[in-house]
C-alpha cells in the first residue's frame, strides 16, 4: 500500500477531521475562541453531557455542581475542556477497534500515554503546554487508527507479528501495509489540517532523532516518546526489551533526574489502574 492509496477524505470515519481540526485550532482564550468552543459543544449532545459529567465527576469537581457549559468552561479553563472535548470526540475513532487486542495496545496504551505526557510537561516546566502535550499523548498513534479502518484483518496481523516475533510496530506495519503508522498519522495530520505541533509529534514519535536543544516541539516530541515508552512498560502497548533502551535514552535526552524518572516509571501500572481519570477513560471505550 502508498499513502496515495489511501483517500483520507473518504476514509469512513466516525468523526468528521474538519470537527477536530477546528476544536484543535481553537488555541486562545480570546472572547471569541470561548464563545465557538461552546459553540462546538453544545451542537453535539452526547459531547455537552459528557463535558457535564466529567465537570461533575470526583477527579474535576470543585464542590459545586456545574449545571451549564459555560460554567463548566470558566471553572475548568478553556485548554482543559478543549482537551476533553478531543478525548470526547476521538472516542468514537477508537471505538472502531471493537477488539481487545486494540482496546489495550492501541486506545488504552493511548490514554496512559497522554495522561504521563500530561503530568510531564507540568514536572519539566512545561504546565502551558500540558493540554497540549495530553492530545499529543492521544492522538500520536492516530496512524494506527486510520490502518485499521483501512483493513482491519491486516493490522491485526501487524499487532500478532509485534506479540509473536517482538518486532516494533512500525517495522511490522511496513511488512504488511508497505507503510508505518507515523507515516499514515502524518498524512492524515496534514490532509485533515491538525495544528503544526501534533502534526510533528505523529510524524516524529518513533524516530527517535529529535534533539532536545530545540523548541516546544521537539520537548513535546520527546515528552510523548517518553510516556510512549513508560505506557508499554505499564503493559499498555506492546513492550519489547528495546522499550527500556530508548525509555533511557529519550529520559537524557529530556534530563530526568532519577527520581523523577523513578515517580514516572515504578509501579507505573498500580498507579494508573488506581487513577480515576484512567478508569473513566476505560469506561468510554468498553
Ligand atoms: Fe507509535
Ligand atoms: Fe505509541
């Protein structure tokens, strides 16, 4: 297969890219980017009731019960309800993965990977970029999603040569689509006019080459490649011995101290399965 085999605006998608493309394009907090968020929410019912819900739930809760979205947008922030707004919307991308083996290396191994890139970005001084770095985390494997609309039988055979032979991802994709995911994730990032940053993000997150001398975007490449390899380690994408390899690697490159590589890596697992916000996440992709 050639990227130019696949028409990204045809593509059967659940989600309409231009919807997320203009949720991701909201990126202040100007009167007028308020406004359209709220906009975009309440066209959608099931995206208001779940903007309600999390607003409500016990992880976002500020004591008071939120009744109305513009409330639900002044006591959360703009950035963070933006971001649950995507995890709200990409839901139904995921949810076309209607088996485990997807459930769990590919929707959950994105959400435990956006909830460390999240917590990350804050540890490394990085807090305006947090949001950010969280929809990075969700969507960097966005590739994935799109070759399993393509041929669902085949990227099942891609993700057993990964279990069996523990050869990576993209060296699998390769021998059985003829392209990877980060390509695939690339061209639809570009097709479908996400933001420049996340479009680097899933075209750069298994090279392995970003530096981290450079600016936002390639901190936030690295961010993501590292929760990348702290979620397979968790048990949440396929783990492989080279995960610990390049987990050490992008660490320096990053300068994580020990302690806080040893807050991110140890008991990893416990401490996500233990996480609310995970388990709600769990919830919406059952
Ligand atoms: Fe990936
Ligand atoms: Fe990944």
């Amino acid at each position: 297969m050639l990227l130019t085999d696949i028409d990204f605006k045809t593509l059967k998608l659940p989600v309409h890219p231009q919807a997320l493309s203009a949720i991701l394009q909201l990126d202040d907090h100007t009167e007028m980017n308020f406004k359209e968020l709220d906009n975009l929410i309440r066209v959608d019912q099931a995206i208001s009731a779940g903007i309600l819900k999390l607003a409500n739930s016990s992880f976002y809760s500020r004591g008071n019960k939120v009744t109305s979205l513009q409330n639900a947008i002044s006591l959360l922030g703009f950035k963070l309800i933006k971001s649950m707004v995507v995890l709200l919307t990409t839901k139904s991308l995921f949810e076309l993965g209607k088996y485990e083996k997807f459930r769990v290396h590919v929707y959950r191994h994105s959400v435990v990977t956006a909830i460390v890139a999240k917590s990350l970005a804050a540890s490394l001084g990085m807090p305006h970029l947090q949001e950010e770095a969280f929809v990075a985390g969700l969507l960097h494997d966005i590739g994935k999603v799109i070759l399993n609309v393509c041929d669902r039988t085949r990227f099942i055979e891609t993700l057993n040569l990964c279990i069996e032979n523990g050869i990576s991802a993209c060296a699998a994709e390769k021998q059985v689509f003829g392209i990877d995911h980060a390509e695939v994730g690339h061209a639809a990032a570009i097709q479908w006019k996400l933001p420049e940053l996340l479009a680097r993000v899933i075209a750069e997150h298994e090279s392995g080459l970003t530096t981290p001398t450079a600016g936002d975007t390639d901190r936030m490449t690295l961010v993501v490649q590292y929760a990348d390899t702290v979620a397979k380690k968790a048990g949440y994408g396929i783990y492989r011995s080279e995960v610990d390899e390049v987990c050490a690697r992008v660490a320096q490159k990053l300068g994580l101290t020990p302690a806080l590589r040893d807050a991110n890596e140890k008991n990893q697992k416990a401490r996500i399965e233990a996480d609310p916000f995970f388990k709600y996440c769990t919830g919406l992709v059952a």
